[in-house]
C-alpha cells in the first residue's frame, strides 16, 4: 500500500479529488497518510478530518530559514512513512532538503498546459489571467515531477481545456479544475502506485498495462 502525503494551502479540491478517486476504487493500492497545510484554518484540513485523515499545519513564517522548513516537512512526512509526495495546490516552492529525500516522488499539478504560464510566481489564478490576456485558445493543466526549478520538472501528464470567449479567470480556473486537474491528479497517482511511470532521458515513460511503453505527457 503506497502511503502519501499531500501538500496543501488552501480549499482542498484537488485533494477532495483524490479522496474520491481512491473511496471509489479508481485508486487502488495507495493511502493518503497525512495532509500538511501551509496555513492554518483553511477548508483543506477540514476535508482531510472528515474522511479520517491525518492533518498538520506547518507555517513556513514559523521557521527561520526555508532549509529548516524543508526539514520539518521532511521529519513531518518520513513520520508518517510517506513515499510518494503530492503538491495539490501547495503554494510554497519547496527546497532542496525535500526534493533530494524524495527525488522523483513529487508530483505537483499545475493549471496551465507547460511550458506556457509557468514558473516563479504563476499561481493560483495567475495563469489563466496570463492566458486570456495572451488570447490563447486551449489552455489545460500538467502533472510533473518536482524538481528545482519551479514547474520544470518532466512531464507525466497533460490535459488541455479549450477558452471559451466569454471567460473570466474565475470561470476559466474552474472549468481547468474540473476538466483536466480533478482528472490527471488521480491518474498520475494511480500509474506511480502501479509503478507504471519510468524516467528515460528526463522524459517520462507510462508503461502500458499490457506491458507496451508510451511516451508521458498526454491524457485522452
């Protein structure tokens, strides 16, 4: 049973649809063992409490230098024997200490289709003012792994949501949540605990379950 932690600093969705993808069976072999929340009070926690969850809030502001935040994650996550680390809306860029104890077992979701609207300060709703600002016609959200530089870590899966004339931010962020995050998050889970996901030349392989190899980086 892959045990794994989520990092949160917010509503929750993202976790909520974790939650559901393994309630539901979609997910098999893997637990979430505990949520860590950048901030206290948020609806994140409160899901976790109703589903019987661990929860913690670990305030970066608490600690004196990011490097010691990294290791109270990282003593908070080996605590409760974590393998696999799953950033679902966490707003803290993570540092070296956790990226080298869990290297290659982070995964994060990010809102838009990288390498478009990516990077150092692109979240939240940041990335889908950028995109109707840009005038695109298909923006999405990505599933990678972490490593340290913000959002460029290999591509495990992508899901594109076509922008309707008529958007706002708000209404293009909610249709991305619902249409591609809600939906690669739990699939990528799902193919790491089956072990179905290879790094080759920094790209990421998704092996088939019939044994057939294919290139990471699309959902259908």
């Amino acid at each position: 049973m892959l045990k794994i932690g989520v990092l949160v600093s917010g509503g929750g969705t993202n976790l909520q649809a974790i939650i559901d993808s393994i309630e539901s069976g979609y997910i098999r072999n893997a637990a979430i063992a505990v949520v860590v929340s950048s901030k206290p009070g948020v609806y994140a926690l409160e899901r976790a409490k109703k589903h019987g969850i661990p929860a913690v809030c670990i305030k970066k502001d608490d600690f004196s230098s990011p490097e010691d935040y990294d290791l109270a994650l990282v003593s908070c996550l080996e605590g409760c024997g974590v393998e696999l680390v799953v950033m679902a809306g966490f707003l803290s860029i993570v540092g070296k200490g956790l990226i080298d104890r869990y290297q290659n077992r982070i995964i994060n979701v990010h809102p838009s289709l990288i390498p478009s609207f990516c990077g150092k300060g692109f979240y939240g709703i940041i990335p889908h003012q950028k995109a109707l600002e840009r005038g695109v016609k298909v923006t999405g959200a990505t599933v990678h792994f972490v490593n340290e530089e913000p959002d460029g870590g290999p591509i495990i899966l992508q899901k594109a949501v076509y922008v309707r004339e008529d958007d706002t931010p708000e209404t293009l962020q909610k249709r991305v949540m619902e249409e591609a995050e809600w939906k690669i998050l739990p699939e990528a889970i799902k193919l790491f605990s089956e072990g179905r996901l290879e790094l080759c030349g920094g790209r990421v392989k998704i092996r088939e379950a019939g044994g057939e190899d294919d290139e990471g980086g699309a959902a259908s």
